[in-house]
C-alpha cells in the first residue's frame, strides 16, 4: 500500500474510532440537537473532531461517503436561509444521504397543517432526521419533545434562542485559527438582544473557555444573557480592546418588537466594525459574521473580503464539516448502542 492509501486508510479507521467513541455514542443517544447548552466538553470535542476529520477526507477526494446511504434527511425552513439550508444538503448528500427539501411556500403548512404534524407525516414516509428551522423560539424542542425517539430533530435555527450548527461551525473557525480558545477574548458585537447566534456562541464559547464579552447599545442588548461568566459593555472601545475574535452580527429588524428604532446612521458611527476601530483589538484578530451580511451597516465592506482579518468565507466553508459530523454522530448506526 503506497503512503497516500495508507493515510487515507488511518483516516477511515479514524472516523470509524471516533464514532463509536463514548462521547459519539453519548450524543447519539440524545437523539436530537435543539441548543449548545445540552451538550457536554466532551461531545463538543467529538464533533469538532469528527468535522476535522471529514475536511481532510474531503481534502484526499473522499466524498461522497456511503455512511448515512440509507438515510433520508428532511429540511424544512419555515423562515429563509442561504447558508444554513444550502449547507445542510450538501452535507447530507456528501454522505450519501437523501434529502427531502419541503418547500414551506408549496407545502401542506400552507393549507394549515401543523408543525407536528408536517413532522409527523415525513416521519411515517421514513424520514430520519428533520433540520428545521422557524420563527418561535420553542419550535425545535416543542417537535423533539413530541416525537420523541422517531426521528431526529436538528435545530437549523429558532426564534431568538438558538442556533446551535451556527455556533459548532463559528467555534471550528476559531479553533482552526488559535489551536484553542482557554482564554481567547471574544467579542460579540451588535444586536445580541435578537440573536440566536450570540445565544448559542455564548452557552458554547463559555463551555470551551473562552472569555465572551457582549458589546450593544442598550436598545439591543441581551439581557438575558449576562452572568458573571461573561462581561457587557455599551462601549465599543471596551469591547474591543484586545479582542482575539470579534463576532459581529446583522441588525435583525424582522425579530425586534414594533417599539425598536434603530437609526442606522448613529449605529454605523458607534458600533460599526472598520478598520480604524480593529486597531484597538490584538494584533492578529479575526472577524467572524455569521452572515448575512448587510455591507456597510454592521461591517465596513472592504473589511469582509479582507482576509488578512475576516473568516467569513472559512466558516462558510466548515459549516459544510460540522454538519455532517452533526448528522453523522446522530444518524449512524455505529454510533447506537
Ligand atoms: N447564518 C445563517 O444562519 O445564515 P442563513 O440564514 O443564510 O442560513
């Protein structure tokens, strides 16, 4: 056997040990993923590893994998989405899955049909797994809860309470950057108050070690979330001064109550991200957008495309990894006990 086949024989033989690992096997026994703050050290470590793993086979040409053949993944997104959706089948299909794409415009819902039952329904078809997403924040655990052991729920996104593939791609991202996060400074920058991302990175990000700070005007803040794990500010210039990470987030106007103005000229001159302000960051920090982007409101434009500094790109990218190793760890059956 000549080298490049043996590596990518101990990379098969990796996976292989990695499913059936106790972590893989305890986050498969979970059945779903609804948020971070249901998952241990150890299962956050396994799921980083696995998407680890499955880029440098991606990398070695290995793709598709047979190890979800005989799955059936079904995405319903009842709110729109470029990255998350589009990501999850692609991963679905790098592994030989079958996704079912429910089109919400041209779906039952729209004759009235419930969450549950639309759920209920795929799942008697053979669906084994669901990703949805939708606008209540209770969407994905409501589901999980009432269907049990049937079919797996994956949160691709609810409400303003999580959004966990979002936060386990961004901590990749990360991760692939400084090797670990013990320590790093992150900032979270913009609207947190409506954000699923700030939600689930901050319930992630603490776990891993990192020290979160939020940074918002008052109108936008998340209150909610501020605990003597994690620092708050109003002013940017706290926020950012040594920053290994800043995270900054989209303005989300279709979450925020009627009685919320934001003015978007005096956002862009207190907390817009450009390069003026990274300066007061560490010498070597990255930016990290959850996306979409709105240019030139939460970001400067030409920061974006600037990849000296941003990782927009890469965690597009790794969200491909760590989806699939999301629907691995809990559709495969060498992960069951
Ligand atoms: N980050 C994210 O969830 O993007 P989409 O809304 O495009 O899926």
């Amino acid at each position: 056997m000549n080298k490049r086949n043996s590596k990518l024989k101990s990379d098969m033989n990796s996976l292989e040990k990695i499913l059936q690992s106790e972590a893989a096997r305890s986050f498969n026994r979970k059945k779903h993923l609804i948020e971070t703050n249901a998952l241990t050290v150890e299962e956050i470590d396994t799921i980083i590893d696995t998407a680890s793993l499955l880029k440098l086979q991606k990398a070695n040409n290995l793709f598709p994998l047979s190890l979800l053949r005989t799955k059936h993944i079904a995405l319903t997104f009842y709110e729109n989405s470029t990255r998350t959706k589009s990501s999850f089948a692609i991963a679905s299909s790098n592994l030989g899955a079958n996704t079912v794409n429910l089109d919400i415009n041209t779906s039952s819902a729209s004759k009235g049909e419930s969450l549950e039952d639309t759920a209920r329904t795929l799942t008697a078809m053979g669906v084994n797994a669901i990703v949805q997403r939708h606008s209540a924040n209770n969407s994905a655990r409501d589901l999980a809860n009432a269907l049990a052991d049937k079919v797996a729920i994956i949160n691709a996104g609810s409400g303003q309470s999580a959004h966990p593939t979002q936060a386990l791609l961004d901590y990749f991202t990360m991760l692939e950057e400084k090797g670990e996060l013990t320590g790093k400074r992150v900032c979270i920058l913009g609207d947190t108050r409506y954000s699923r991302v700030a939600r689930s990175n901050v319930s992630l990000l603490t776990k891993m070690g990192a020290q979160v700070c939020l940074c918002s005007p008052a109108q936008l803040m998340a209150d909610d979330l501020k605990s003597d794990n994690i620092t708050t500010t109003k002013d940017i210039r706290e926020a950012l001064s040594g920053a290994d990470f800043v995270m900054a987030l989209r303005i989300q106007l279709e979450r925020q109550d009627a009685g919320i103005v934001i003015d978007k000229e005096e956002y862009i001159k207190n907390y817009q991200l450009n390069y003026d302000r990274l300066k007061l960051a560490s010498k070597n920090v990255k930016v990290l957008h959850p996306g979409p982007v709105v240019r030139s409101l939460e970001l400067e434009s030409a920061l974006v495309d600037d990849y000296q500094y941003s990782l927009i790109e890469k965690q597009v990218a790794n969200g491909i990894f760590v989806r699939m190793a999301v629907l691995a760890l809990l559709l495969s059956e060498q992960c069951s006990d």
